[in-house]
C-alpha cells in the first residue's frame, strides 16, 4: 500500500462517519445541544470541515474551499473568514444552524480537495515540514494525521449527540 493509499482511506472513513452523524436530520435537529454549553452536531461537522480545509489547504499551498469557492457567504456565519471554531465561545458555538445539504455540501468540497491533494504524496513528502512555528517542526506527514484525528474524533461526538437526538425523536 502506498503512502497516498492510506490516507485516502482515512479521509474516506472520516466522511462516512459525517454523512452517517448529519443524513436525514432538521436543522433543529443538527443545531440541538445536550446541555447549554455543549457542541451540536453542526458545529461539529462545521469545525472538523473548517479544520481540515485550513490545514490541508496551508500544507499545500492551496486556497480554502471556505472561501475561494464562496462557502462562507453560504453559511452567513457572523465570524472572521479565517475562523475554524478553535477556541470559540458557547454563544458562537450556538451560532451555527445549518441545514444538512449546506453541512455536507461543504465537508464533501473539502473532502474532494483533500482527496486531490494526498492522492499523489509518496513517503518522502510526508517528511517535508509544513510548519515551522512548533517545536518540533510540524511535518506533512504529522499534520494530516493530526487533521485525520481531530476529524474522527469530532465526528465521533457528532454521531453521539446523534444518538441523544433519534432518542429523544423517539420519546
């Protein structure tokens, strides 16, 4: 298998796991929060998007498809075009309703960038440093591994906030 092989296997089954938390809920479903202070599934989704899309995107020196193909005037989010959710408030948190169209139609335009971006990377290229402000240096091979977590593990959560969502639908 090669180096570009696994990671797009592990981008695979990160947008499975967020097509399997988003399909088939409302809006209101998508924006609902556990408790007052707690993360809903569309910012969720919306984060672990933003996230990838600004990490791959600076590793390699592509435009984000947040802005370069107009999502963020889709989403009319009240936040500065570099936002991606890292430290933002509960109140911000609480700004982000989306419908699951607009939630998976972006995630699936970052994934296909994604897709097109690591399709080629050989075993060499993940030894390339990306960036520089860390110590260690943070090389290619590292962030999109880190990129992989993050993703899983935010779409993990979504697909549990979905459970509480179907239970309650249920009730």
């Amino acid at each position: 298998m090669k180096s570009a092989d696994l990671l797009l296997d592990a981008f695979g089954r990160v947008r499975e796991a967020v097509h399997g938390a988003v399909e088939g809920l409302s809006e209101d479903e998508l924006a609902l929060r556990i408790d007052p202070d707690a993360n809903s599934i569309a910012w969720l989704v919306w984060h672990l998007t933003r996230i990838q899309d600004d990490h791959v995107a600076d590793a390699f020196g592509t435009d984000q498809v947040w802005t370069s193909d107009g999502w963020k005037s889709r989403f009319g989010l009240p936040f500065p075009a570099r936002a991606t959710g890292y430290g933002q408030s509960s109140k911000q948190v609480g700004q982000v309703r989306a419908p699951a169209e607009l939630l998976l139609g972006y995630y699936d335009a970052v994934h296909e960038r994604s897709l097109a971006c690591v399709a080629e990377v050989t075993n060499a290229d993940l030894d390339r440093i990306v960036d520089d402000s860390w110590d260690p240096p943070v090389s290619l091979g590292v962030r999109l591994v880190s990129v992989i977590a993050e993703d899983n593990q935010h779409a993990g959560q979504a697909a549990y906030v979905r459970g509480v969502v179907e239970r309650q639908r249920n009730r």
